[in-house]
C-alpha cells in the first residue's frame, strides 16, 4: 500500500468506526415502545430494528467489536504510514498520540452524540446491515465475551457488559 493508500485507509476506518459508535449509542438508546411503535405504523426497517431490539445486548456487542476492529486497524495502517516519515519508534508514538485524539472525538464523542440525537432514523437505517454482518461476526463476539468472563474474576456477563437491561432502561 503506498503512502496516500495508507493515510486514505486510516481515513476510511477512522470513518466506519465512528459509523459504528453512532449506530451503538443509537441502539441503546431507542425504546422497545416506540419501535413497535413503528412497527404498527409500518415504518421501513421498523420490523428489522424490532427483531435487533429483541437481542440488543448482541447487536451492541457487535458494534463495539466492529468499532474496536476499525479503530486498532485504522491505529496499525497510520503507524505504517509515519513509520515512512519518521522511522519506527516516532511513528508509533505519534500515530498512538494522534489515534488517541481522534478516537476521542472522532469515534468517541462526535459520532455517539449524532446516535443518540437521530436514534430512530440510524437504528431503522442500520437495523439490515447489522443482521446481515451478525450472521458472521456473532460467533466471534459470542466467544470473545466468553474469554472475557473466563478471564475476569467473579461472575461474568452471559451477553457482556456492554449492554444490561438496567442500563439500557
């Protein structure tokens, strides 16, 4: 990958992580009734996102897993890109000090602040794509949170700690 290549791709994942921070806060924050809600209205996607409310905790382990996914790659891929400029040791030092940044504001706070204020629409838009990438990556979510618990002392979290009813009320 060249240079260009390597800083657009950090871009690009920076972007889709940040898509997946918003569709999490969103997840989290519509309520069961007013989705059924729009189900009985007959809404577009209004019945997918009642199926993703149905397993919540799972669809936000999977946003979160996405997210992380993007973000560390997006991490690697500008660390590459630097290393060029100003060898290895800068290069992971200034792309961890710029990715902290970024992923602060960029997937952190930007992102999560648009979820929840358009919750409804990003929830109905997101609900497809969710169940369709869930088929694959649910696996891999399901056993992480597995190593998880196993390796956490106490009781762990059957669907992780990302979502519980108490915090999603």
């Amino acid at each position: 990958m060249n240079n260009l290549g390597q800083l657009i791709g950090a871009i690009v994942l920076i972007g889709v992580a940040g898509l997946f921070a918003a569709t999490d806060a969103a997840i989290s924050t519509v309520s069961i009734a007013r989705v059924e809600e729009l189900v009985r209205d007959e809404r577009p996607g209004a019945v997918r996102l009642a199926r993703v409310m149905a397993e919540r905790p799972r669809f936000i382990n999977l946003c979160v897993l996405l997210r992380i996914a993007c973000e560390v790659s997006a991490t690697v891929v500008l660390a590459a890109f630097l290393d060029d400029y100003f060898g290895v040791s800068w290069g992971l030092v200034s792309a961890a000090a710029i990715m902290t940044v970024v992923s602060f504001v960029a997937i952190g706070v930007g992102p999560r602040t648009i979820g929840r204020q358009n919750a409804y629409s990003i929830s109905l838009l997101a609900a497809l794509p969710l169940q369709a990438i869930s088929i694959v990556l649910t696996p891999v979510s399901r056993l992480l949170v597995l190593i998880g618990n196993a390796l956490t002392p106490g009781r762990g979290f059957r669907n992780g700690p990302f979502a519980s009813e108490i915090e999603l009320r």
